[in-house]
C-alpha cells in the first residue's frame, strides 16, 4: 500500500470510530433515559448483552474474508495508532480489567507487582522483539523459531515444540478469559453461569471465525473504545464523590491519608478485634481436628448421624430435618477429604483472623523475614510478568500486521500509551473503592445492607463472590465479617458508587469486551498454530489458500468449545490461571525468541534444548509448590510462590539453550544471514 492510500485508509478508520463513539454515547444516553422511565434492570443487561453480541458479530460479518494474508495478518495494513488500540484491548484481558484492582484492594502496595511487570513487559517487546519479527514477515512465532534455527530438517522438531508451547500458553490464558466472559454474563442476564460461558463464547466465534485476524484487529479497536469508557466513568464518578476532583489519579494520592488514617482507627476497634478472636477460636479448632485425625473425623461423622437420627424420631420440624441432612452431605466423606477441606477452612479462619493490612505499606510482614519474603515475590512476580508479556504469541502476532518496521516500533508506542489510560487508573479505582467500603459499609445496619450483596451473593452460591455475615452478633457489619473475591471489585464498583444501573451494564460491557478482545486473539494464536505450522507447513503444503482457511476456522471452532467447557469446571481464579500462563511463555519462548535475534551461535539443537529445559522446570515448581495442584508450600525454593516459577524457569532454558548450541555444531549460513537480515536497519 502506498503512502497516500494509507493516509486515505487512516482518514475512512478514523471517521468510522467516530462515528461509532457517537452512536456508543448516544446508546448509553437511550438507556439512562429508560432506566429514568421505569426500565427493570434485568431488561438492560439483556440490552447490554444483545448490542454487545450484535455488533460483534457485525464486524466478523463486514470483515469477513477467505484470503490468507487477510485472516492471519490483517493484510499488513494496519496504521500503527489503530494497532496500538487493538494491540491494548487484545493485552487488556480480563485479569486487568476485572481482577487487577480486585488485587489490589486485597493486597494493596503488593499488587503493584502486576501493573509494573506488564508495563515494562511492553518496553521488552519494543526493544528486544517486535520490530525484528515484523521484518522477518511471516505469520507466527513458531514460523520465525523453525526459519532462525532451521538445520537440514527445516527446523521441524523446533517448529512443532514452538507449537505445543504456543497452544500450552494460550489455552491457559483463553480458560481464564472464558471464565470471565460467563461470569459477567450469569450476573447480567441472570442466566446459569455455565449458559453464560456459552452465550459469551457465540460474540467470539461469529467475529474470528468469519474474519480471523482481520475481523479481531477492527472489532478489538471498537472494545477499546468501550472499554476506556466503562473503566473511567465509575472511577471518575468516585473520584469526585470522595475528593471533589473528578480525575481519578490526582485524587488519589489526596485520598490515601485518609484510607491510612481509617484504617489506624478499624485496627484499635474493640468490635473488629471480638471478630478477629472469632475467626482465631475457629481456626485452632479446624487445627485439632487435622490434629485427631483419624478419630476426629469419626466421632464428627458419628455426632451429625446421631442428631440427625434424633430429629428424625422426634418428628422434628422439615427444616430442621433438612438441614441436619445437607451438613451430613457436606462433611467430609473420608479422612482424606478432611484433611484438604479442614485445612483449607483452617487457612481462611487464619487469614480473616490477621490485623488489616495497611494499604501503602510496602512488604508488610509481622518479621524482618516476612517482609524479605514479600518483597523477593514481588520482584519476582515483576520479573516473571515482563518476560511473560514478550514471550506471548497472540502479542507478538500483532507485529506482523503493520505496515512497515517503522510502524511497527510506533504502534507499541501507541500501545503503552493506551494501556497507561487504564493502568494509571487502576491503583487510584482500588484506593477509591476501599475507602468508600471502609467508611460506608463498614458500621452499616446488617438490616439494611445495600441490594448489590444479595445480587453478587448469588451469582455463584457454592463459592460466593460476597460474604458478609454477622459473626459476632452485634446487628453491626464489621471490616473482618466483608469476605470480597477480587475478581468481583471493578463490576460490583457502580452498584458500591450508587451510580445508575445503566453504568453498571456499561462496566459489565467493558469487562465483556476485554475478556472476549484477549480470547479472540488467544483462539487465533491456537488455530493458526495448528493449521499452519502443522497443517499447512508439515502435513500438507501443497494446500489451497481456501483450504487453509477453512482448517483453521474448523479447528478454532473445536479449540473455543473445549476452551469453554474448562472454564465451566472454574479450574481457578482469573489471576491465578493468566499468572500461569505467563510464566509457562517466558519459560519456554522468551529465551529463544531473544537469543535468536541476538546471538547468531545460537543453533536448533540449543534452541530445543532451551525450550524444553524452561518448560520442565516451570511446570515441575508449579506442580510441586501449588497446593491447588497437589504440591506443598513448603517446598518453594527461597520461599517463592508458584505464580512465579518463570524466575527459574527462564535462567534455566537460557543455561541450556547456551551450553548445548556451544557443545553442538554452530548454525548453517542460512541461519546466520537471517540473524543479520532481521538486525540490518530499514
């Protein structure tokens, strides 16, 4: 494309999103109005929800195509503004937008770790990969790993490992976006949470699977629009409630005094102190139980037949009966299963037993030890986050799909700057939010609790995303009797502001678009994998351009079905599983990405190597420190958490991918001459 059709071509984008802004404002203006006329709330999230899907699967619809260059890289057309805001909303997933600043309410200066590591992953991107992948112009990373380390076998065997990790990560990562999407969707429409996983997973499949990249890279731009809006509104709303200043990350260095100086005050609090006591009482007695196994589990199980024999015979009245029958189905059926469940209720009495934690403290600990062990896991976390974040595939695919080198360092640029929009305002919604809990719900009426508990109470009634319960018994709701899941913080924030509900199905909009923009691009990375590094480049490379399409949207639709029925079974909370994922990329990709680029000794057998020896190790810590995984804390290796298992992982792989390419064979000279093509300035 020529330069006077690209300005033509950035004119007719820019005036589409405009236009689309317009509509967008003018939509949310129509249901406020109705809201005002009597609307009932469920008819607008059903609203939120149809528009959503509709103009999703519009796009998928106008963008559709067959031609290969469209579907896997956009044509190469993309100016490097409209990269940069797909680029955010498809790095935007739903651990940002809806977790992060859960995190960060639950653990304050802590989780920081996060914002840190995933900007400054971005500066990795734009210095050490994206413009040498961009000149090397091909379609995926494990296009580029087989071309660098390519020996006589075409670097087949370096190809189909690059495609396993690619589809280890992405799967991860999608599982947890999925999860998001039915969470979101089970709150707004009321619908079963797995239902909603499926009727999320209908906007996905209609936009990448008529259009792939093409289709993504437009309707990306579109949700980070709607994403930006549902984020700073709530925010900005907040901002001037408590501090008179509407813009968020001014008012929030006002308001962290006063966020320290309530808290000083719930820590010297008589009736939060009789709460923490409660929760101490219990967890010493889950402690004896785990103590008396196995006779504690007998006479516990004996003790509830007994009552529930009794109120049987004694013609008790049905309620009575019926709750002596479900504790006798929820205890425990084995001593095995008293071990995981006693512990974990342990644990949860211990943490809700514990002092509150100042929120910009940094480190906090009880010990000079503790608080050494925070902060190597926050350096650790950073570390593993940065690597993580340029060792992604369905990041670094989007390097493919500018015009040029140059636009290609430009669009990471216009990336940051968008992803700074929401991540600079991410600390100040956390601060926001826990002042207003603090002073508003904190010494409330539990006859009088606000209707947003009950909603997010039953979302999820096995594991509920809010707890609140009276456990002193003084009709008082105290700080430790709030039990909050952070993945529910930034939808629940316009019910906790009191906004309007219609703000609340515009937040749910946004988490909807960042979920479904991050599992687009996840599926694409997934599908093109298979379809071209396996299908296309090994099994047969004498296929049609038709044909390959047509495998790659058959694929992507079976990889998105089972991606969803993962999610169904909720394998985790969104943080934990997108923390993985990271960890699992930069394990595995992140050194041979780089050294590739770098070091022109590096060779396939190293690259392999490499690639295996950062895969093991990461997945071994994680298996055999993550308690949910059957291993034990007590195996961390310098008191590091699983999430951050990339630490040794990465210098692993990077050991062994440098040892072994000095002990083999150097490359061939096709090999080094791409090391220099891709180095050489345009």
């Amino acid at each position: 494309m020529t330069k006077p059709a690209q300005r033509t071509f950035f004119q007719r984008l820019t005036r589409y999103y405009a236009f689309f802004t317009l509509g967008f404002a003018a939509f949310l203006v129509s249901l406020a109005v109705l809201e005002k006329e009597g609307m009932p709330r469920v008819w607008i999230g059903y609203m939120f929800m149809f528009a959503t899907i509709v103009l999703y699967a519009s796009i998928g619809l106008v963008s559709r195509t067959s031609n290969v260059s469209e579907y896997y890289v956009a044509g190469r057309r993309v100016p490097a503004l409209y990269n940069g805001m797909a680029t955010a909303a498809d790095w935007i997933s739903a651990a940002s937008f809806i977790s992060l600043a859960g995190s960060l309410y639950l653990h304050g200066f802590d989780g920081l770790a996060y914002v840190m590591g995933w900007t400054g992953g971005y500066c990795l991107v734009a210095l050490l990969i994206a413009p040498y992948l961009r000149k090397f112009g091909q379609y995926t990373i494990p296009d580029f790993l087989a071309a660098r380390y390519g020996g006589a076998q075409g670097g087949r065997a370096v190809r189909l490992f690059a495609v396993t990790a690619t589809i280890v990560v992405s799967f991860t990562y999608v599982v947890a976006q999925i999860y998001a999407v039915g969470l979101i969707a089970s709150r707004f429409t009321g619908v079963d949470f797995s239902v909603g996983i499926f009727l999320g997973l209908a906007s996905i499949l209609v936009c990448s699977f008529l259009g792939g990249m093409r289709a993504i890279t437009w309707t990306q731009v579109a949700q980070y629009i709607i994403i930006l809006a549902a984020f700073l509104i709530p925010a900005m709303w907040l901002s001037a409630k408590h501090s008179d200043n509407p813009i968020p990350q001014v008012a929030y260095g006002k308001l962290l005094p006063q966020l320290s100086a309530r808290e000083a005050a719930l820590m010297n609090d008589d009736k939060e102190a009789q709460v923490r006591a409660i929760f101490c009482t219990r967890a010493d007695d889950y402690q004896r139980r785990l103590d008396g196994l196995p006779y504690s589990w007998e006479t516990g199980r004996a003790s509830l037949q007994h009552y529930l024999d009794n109120v049987r015979l004694r013609n008790a009245s049905l309620l009575e009966i019926r709750n002596a029958e479900r504790a006798l189905i929820a205890y425990p059926k084995n001593a095995d299963d008293a071990v995981a469940i006693w512990t974990a209720l342990r644990d949860e009495n211990v943490a809700r037993s514990r002092r509150i934690t100042p929120h910009a403290a940094p480190f906090p600990g009880a010990t000079a030890e503790e608080s050494d062990i925070k902060r190597n896991n926050f350096l650790a976390l950073a570390l593993c986050m940065m690597l993580g974040t340029a060792a992604l595939p369905h990041i670094l695919m989007r390097s493919y799909t500018t015009p040029s080198v140059d636009q290609a360092r430009v669009s990471v640029f216009w990336t940051l700057f968008f992803i700074l929009l929401i991540y600079l305002t991410i600390p100040a919604l956390a601060v926001l939010v826990k002042y207003d809990v603090y002073t508003a719900l904190v010494g409330s009426d539990f006859a009088h609790l606000p209707t947003w508990v009950s909603y997010w109470a039953n979302v999820d009634r096995a594991n509920p995303l809010i707890s609140i319960a009276d456990v002193n018994g003084d009709g008082i709701v105290q700080l430790a009797e709030i039990a909050i899941d952070g993945d529910v913080l930034v939808l629940a924030t316009p019910e906790i502001a009191g906004l309007p509900y219609v703000i609340s199905g515009l937040v749910a909009a946004g988490g909807l678009a960042a979920a479904l923009s991050t599992a687009d691009g996840l599926l694409l990375a997934i599908s093109n994998a298979l379809s071209h590094d396996v299908y296309y480049k090994i099994v047969d490379p004498k296929a049609s351009t038709q044909k390959r399409v047509t495998i790659s949207k058959l694929i992507l639709l079976g990889v998105a079905f089972v991606a969803a029925y993962s999610a169904s079974t909720k394998p985790g909370d969104i943080l934990s599983l997108v923390g993985a994922a990271f960890s699992l990329a930069a394990s595995t990709l992140f050194p041979a990405l780089v050294v590739g680029v770098f070091w022109r000794r590096a060779n396939g057998y190293g690259a392999l190597a490499g690639m295996a020896t950062g895969f093991l190790v990461c997945q071994f810590y994680m298996l055999h420190t993550n308690p949910v995984l059957g291993g034990s804390a007590a195996d961390q290796w310098f008191h590091i958490a699983p999430i951050s298992a990339a630490v040794f992982g990465v210098p692993a792989g990077l050991l062994a991918l440098i040892v072994v390419s000095l002990l083999t064979p150097p490359p061939d000279a096709r090999s080094v001459a791409l090391v220099d093509y891709v180095r050489r300035p345009e």
